[in-house]
C-alpha cells in the first residue's frame, strides 16, 4: 500500500489501466471499527478511487494508515448509488490539496443489493469461521458463510435435523459472540445443511468489525 502527500495523485500509464468512468456517487467504508462516508471519484471494473469525506471527523493520512495496519487493508464498502457492496483492498492513499483520496482495489462484490440490503435491514459479512451450535442435546460444528449485526449464515458438515422457529444456543469466539439464535430458514443439500439463524434478546447490537450499512 502506498501513501503520499504531494500535490498529484500518482497513476500508472493510462494504456496499462482498466477504463475508469468519472463520477460524484456516495457511499460508505468500514474502517477503524466506524462507517465512514466517501464519494466515489471514478469507477472501473477493478475499484474505484473515492475521496474520504470527514468533515465532522477530520483525519490525517497517519490517521488511516494507523486504522488499516492495527486491522486489515480489505475494507467494507456499500455504495447505495450503484447498488454495490462487498469488500475492497487500500491500495493507495493521496493528500491532495487537502483531500484525501484512496485507491482501492475490489475483493469481493455483490451486485444483487435488492435482495442483500432492501429485503434485509443490514449488510452481511462474508465470512468463513468456526463456531457451536446445539441441536439435539449435542453442540454441533459449523462454518460461518456470512455475518451481520442481526443474524448469521452457517453451514454444518452433515444432514442435521433441524425446524424453522427452533431457538438454541451458540457459540463464536471469532466475534466473542455467544447466546441465544432463533433458526430463520434451512436448507438441504446432499451432504450438508445451511441454516440462517437470528439472534435473540439484541434489538441491536455492535459487533467490532461488521458495518450495519443499514438502509434508511
């Protein structure tokens, strides 16, 4: 990741770059454990570059570089605008007359926002983690598919029998999260069983390192 302050953003041979469309779009990244408003400067099929906007909040570039190296350069990203969420990597940080610009660069993205933030209240995480769950009297292994502040997707190693509207018991150290979970949904396949649980007694809760990027 690179970082400077001169008067000119740096930028590679034009011939040896992705086409970029100029535009003024919003949205928000998730760094420093805080939603943090952006507008999108240009956008190509590879990422964007987006001017940090901070007025209520002003930040150095020490600021950033202090946010990403005590958390990871991969950053959550939802530009309501374009309907575009997922995950980017800081591959850049500019001062240009006292704008901060980054460069960021796309890991993941989902382009199915209807579904991802209008039918649901808040933004999933991908994530691939271990976790308990108990079914049957028996705490269970499961993989987690994705987080958010209000429930998560995890997928069990074997055909479990489980119901809808059942309320249980889990543990997930990766978020320090442990409680009560109502099963939302499951799901079937050949060897394996995804189920969408919801978390019980948290109206609304903070989760360190998962935005909400809520629709309002």
């Amino acid at each position: 990741m690179k970082f400077t302050t001169t008067g000119k953003t740096h930028m590679t041979i034009q011939e040896e770059r992705p086409y970029r469309k100029s535009l003024a779009g919003h949205g928000l990244i998730y760094m420093g454990g805080k939603e943090r408003e952006i507008v999108v400067k240009n956008l190509s099929l590879t990422g964007f570059l987006a001017e940090l906007h901070c007025e209520d909040e002003p930040l150095e570039i020490s600021d950033i570089y202090q946010a990403i190296a005590t958390g990871s350069p991969v950053l959550d990203f939802y530009l309501s605008e374009m309907r575009l969420a997922g995950e980017v990597e800081v591959v850049r940080v500019d001062l240009v007359e006292s704008h901060i610009l980054m460069a960021l660069t796309f890991k993941y993205v989902s382009h199915d926002i209807d579904n991802l933030l209008y039918k649901r209240k808040a933004y999933r995480k991908i994530m691939s983690a271990p976790g308990k769950i108990l079914l049957a009297g028996n705490f269970i292994e499961f993989e987690t598919v994705n987080v958010s502040v209000e429930g998560l997707m995890i997928k069990l190693d074997n055909i479990v029998d489980v119901q809808a509207e059942q309320i249980t018991a889990f543990q997930f150290k990766r978020l320090d999260l442990e409680g009560a979970v109502k099963v939302i949904w499951v799901d079937h396949s050949e060897s394996a069983t995804l189920l969408g649980l919801q978390y019980m007694h948290m109206e609304k809760i903070h989760i360190e390192g998962i935005p909400e990027f809520a629709r309002t």
